[in-house]
C-alpha cells in the first residue's frame, strides 16, 4: 500500500467528492493520506477530515503564500497540534516565487513554525520554490534537524537534497517528477537514498502524466511511485514498501491502519 503524504483534500474540488476518491484510492491500493492546512481558518475543516476517516491525517500550518493571513504564534500551533490526528505541522517554508518585494514575515513564520514543530515534537512539512539557500539556512539557524520532517513537492537539485537530508529530513516527489521536461528532477530521485523517499500528490494540483492539467487526487500518488520504480530499476512493490515504511517512521505520530 502507498501513502499520500500531501494533499488538500479540504479544496473544494476534493471535499465534495470523498466517496469517490476514497474509492479510487482503495483500487488503487494508496491506504493512507495527510491532509495538509495552508491556514489556520481551514484547519477545522482539514481536521474534521482527519476525524472522520481513519486512514486520513492532519498538518497544521500557514502556507507561505498567503502573506494575508492574521498573525499567529507559536503557541496557537502548539495548542493544535495537540490532537492527536495533528502528525506533522505546516506548510510552512519559503516561496519567493509567487511572492516578491520584503518577505521578511515569510522567514519570520518559518521560523515561527521551526520553533512550535520542535516544542510539539511534531515534524515539519516544508515547501520551498526559489528560495533553496534561506531554506537551508533557516532551517539550520533554528535547528530544525532536532525534529525533523519533509521537503515537499521537490522540484530543487541534488545538492539541496542531500544538504536537507544531512539535516535529518526526507524529499518528497510529486507528479512533477513524471513530467517529460523534468529532465533534473529524474536524476535527482535517482540519485538519493531509498530510505528518505516520499511520495505526494499535493492534490488537487500537480496531477501526474497521464492526468496532467486535471484535478489530481490521492490515488494517483500511484503513477509517481510507478516513475520512481522506473527510474531507479526496483519494483513498483519495493516503491511502495519503502516509502510507506519511510512514512511512518518519520511521522511515528501516525498509527497506520489496515
Ligand atoms: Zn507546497
Ligand atoms: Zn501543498
């Protein structure tokens, strides 16, 4: 069985179609997903996902593209990330891709988030885009490695991977890696050790080939791990042995359910 270990099953595009996704992912063999927050006002709704459904957990976080969102404090994550559903806390992290000008409250509520993960000891899920080197160093500033977590949605080079996993934190592959032009990225999924490998969908974005441009969900989580055992010649079973095992080892938080 795989795992999804990002997806926003709160957008409307999911939500209102749970029995068939559920459906899809049981055909499909993907047994268990994360739900994952971008705000603190959509947490209920991720949470209440997360409760419903054994096989479904939550992250709680504040995505770093919604610079409108009103402030919050490390203790408010803390607090909800009390709940047990609650395994990881993010989105969180850099994206001076969509965003431009000061983001100086970017980094601020990066490391906001460092600094709840450490005290819940809950592990970080990070999105980065553009912004690879304040990453890594936020992450190092605020000793992120003493809890640990996932680089999302990868999509940067081998050598931010390996400096990430030097850290203590997992690389995780969307649909992106089955992407024809995403020529780097096969290299670097490649490249690095099996026993810090993910896999995600980042649903309802980023649908795989031969979804790309659709509304994606969890089960096709199945078509990057089917890239990922092409790519490194081992079997779509041995894909999905590892990255589940990876899964719960990492987010040890989460009971996995039959
Ligand atoms: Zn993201
Ligand atoms: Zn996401």
């Amino acid at each position: 069985m795989l795992v999804d270990s990002h997806c926003h099953l709160n957008f409307p595009e999911l939500v209102n179609n749970m029995q068939a996704l559920r459906q899809s992912m049981q055909e499909e063999r993907v047994g268990h997903a994360l739900c994952i927050s971008v705000t603190l006002p959509d947490f209920p709704q991720v949470l209440a996902i997360a409760e419903a459904y054994d096989n479904f957990y939550a992250s709680v976080g504040v995505h770093p593209d919604y610079e409108d969102e009103r402030a919050f404090t490390e203790d408010q994550l803390v607090e909800l990330a009390a709940h047990p559903k609650v395994i990881a806390i993010g989105e969180t992290g850099l994206d001076y891709f969509r965003l431009t000008g000061d983001l100086e409250w970017q980094r601020d509520r990066f490391r906001t988030h460092i600094r709840a993960a450490i005290r819940a000891q809950k592990p970080l899920v990070i999105h980065t885009r553009s912004a690879a080197e304040d990453t890594l160093r936020i992450m190092r500033e605020e000793h992120a490695g003493r809890i640990g977590g996932v680089m999302h949605c990868f999509t940067e080079s081998l050598e931010v991977a390996l400096q990430a996993i030097d850290l203590g934190f997992y690389i995780s592959f969307s649909g992106i890696l089955t992407f024809k032009n995403a020529v780097e990225l096969k290299e670097v999924a490649k490249a690095l050790p099996l026993d810090r490998i993910l896999v995600e969908t980042d649903s309802p974005y980023l649908a795989p080939v031969p979804f790309r441009g659709k509304t994606n969900q969890p089960s096709y989580v199945r078509y990057v791990a089917e890239e990922l055992a092409k790519l490194r010649e081992i079997s779509y079973q041995e894909v999905e042995r590892a990255t589940t095992e990876n899964f719960f080892r990492l987010f040890s938080r989460a009971r996995p359910c039959s």
